[in-house]
C-alpha cells in the first residue's frame, strides 16, 4: 500500500485543480477510488494508473461525455411507475429527466429514490430529482471531478454557448479515464464496441472515438482529438437528433 501511495501520490498531486483547495480535493478523490479499486477490480497496476492519471490532465468534458445522440432520458410528465419499468428493464441506475426537451435537463432519478417514490404512490418525478450541473464541454474533467465532489452531484449536463446540450459526464466517466473501467450494479458483461462484417462495413456505438474506430478498422475519418461517432454523426447531422433507423451519408475521402 505504501508502495502504491507513493507512485501515484506525485502524480495526482501535480495534475490537480488550478488553486490549491481544487488540487487537494481532486488528489484525495483519486487516491481514494484507486485505493478502493487496486484489489479485485479491472483496474490494472499502478503504472497504468499513473499513465490514464497523467493523461487525464488534459482531457476536457467534450472528450469523454456520452454525446446526445446516445442520452437515455425521460420527460418529467413521464409515470414514475412506467419510470421504474423502464429502468429495470434496461438495468439504469439513474436516469436524466427533462421538460420539454433534452436541451432542458431538471435533473436526475436514481433508482433507489424512484422504487421507493413508487411504492409510497408519491406523485410527479419531480419529488425525486436530485440535482445535475451544467458545464461547458473545454471544461477540464479533473476539475470537473472537483466540483461534483463538492457539491454532491453525480451527474453533470453538458452545454454549448447556446445552451444546447451537446452531452452528460458522470463521475464515474471521469473515474474510468483515471483508473479504468468501474463496473456499477448491473455491469455483468462487455459490449462489443466495434464490429465488422464481411461486406467491409462496421457497427459501432456512439461513444467510440473516432481515433480509436480508426485505429482498429484502417478507415479514415477526419475528427478532431477526442471526437466520438455518435457526435460525428450529430454535427453532420446539423444538430438535429436523427429519429431511430434513420440513414446517414457522408464522405470522408476522395
């Protein structure tokens, strides 16, 4: 253990917040959850802490947010018994609620409040939101992670000048990119991320970053660091959320 601390105490202690208040905060956040983590979970050595640690300096929201075109939410008009049906179904563990549309995010359900609210009869899901911060995408994850920490918020909206919500970021989205993949209560297998046919086509999900798709299938598709397909596809779909089953054509090369 003394061991661990001293490897990667340095390093989150030299990548923190921009004041020292913001710096402490963000080191003790991540000491703790890799102490937590180093045995029995998925989370790799110490080594490979310090290396997604020293790389999450740099990373901003934008780079790491479930895009909108992937956000799962639910209208605050919406039954918090069929609320509750559909997140078990799905196995959530907490979900957005907004009001009109996904650019107007209230706040978030968590499970444990929505099972409860259900079998008290309670009334609008409005009784159980907790709330939800409303950031910028350059905004840096680490202090991004600060923040949350501090005002007890799990769940983080991400907007753009205009706001238009380009996303959501999670602590545990900010956690994964420090220490590796956290599993929550209903994480019981892996998805396939990307996945090739004969034909030559790919399926993929929408969180994937276009370097990485790159990477693994040799295409070549423009992006900018930190760009996902699911973002790719909503910007060339000029901001619009494509309706379910919707075809997109765009060229990438000559």
């Amino acid at each position: 253990h003394l061991l661990f601390d001293r490897i990667v105490e340095p390093v989150v202690r030299r990548i923190g917040g921009s004041s020292d208040a913001e710096s402490e905060a963000a080191t003790e956040s991540v000491l703790r959850l890799a102490r937590r983590t180093r045995e029995g979970a998925p989370v790799g050595t110490p080594l490979a802490i310090i290396g997604a640690t020293a790389g999450a300096a740099e990373m901003t929201v934008e780079e790491i947010m479930v895009a909108r075109t992937e956000i799962v939410a639910f209208p605050v008009t919406t039954e918090p018994s069929a609320l509750l049906e559909s997140v078990l179904e799905e196995r959530y563990t907490r979900v957005p609620v907004f009001e009109e549309s996904i650019d107007r995010v209230l706040g978030v359900v968590h499970l444990k409040d929505l099972i409860q609210h259900v079998r008290a009869d309670g009334g609008n899901l409005q009784e159980i939101l907790k709330p939800v911060l409303r950031v910028p995408e350059r905004k840096p994850i680490l202090r991004l992670l600060t923040e949350m920490q501090q005002a007890f918020v799990h769940l983080a909206v991400v907007k753009d000048e205009f706001g238009v919500t380009l996303g959501l970021c999670t602590q545990e989205d900010i956690l994964e990119e420090i220490v590796g993949e956290i599993r929550d209560e209903f994480d019981h297998e892996e998805l396939q991320t990307i996945r090739g046919f004969p034909d030559g086509s790919y399926q993929a999900l929408g969180r994937v970053k276009v370097l990485d798709f790159n990477r693994e299938t040799g295409w070549e598709v423009p992006a900018e660091r930190g760009d996902s397909l699911g973002g790719l596809v909503f910007q060339h779909a000029r901001a619009r959320t494509p309706p379910g089953g919707a075809g997109l054509a765009a060229r990438f090369r000559d």
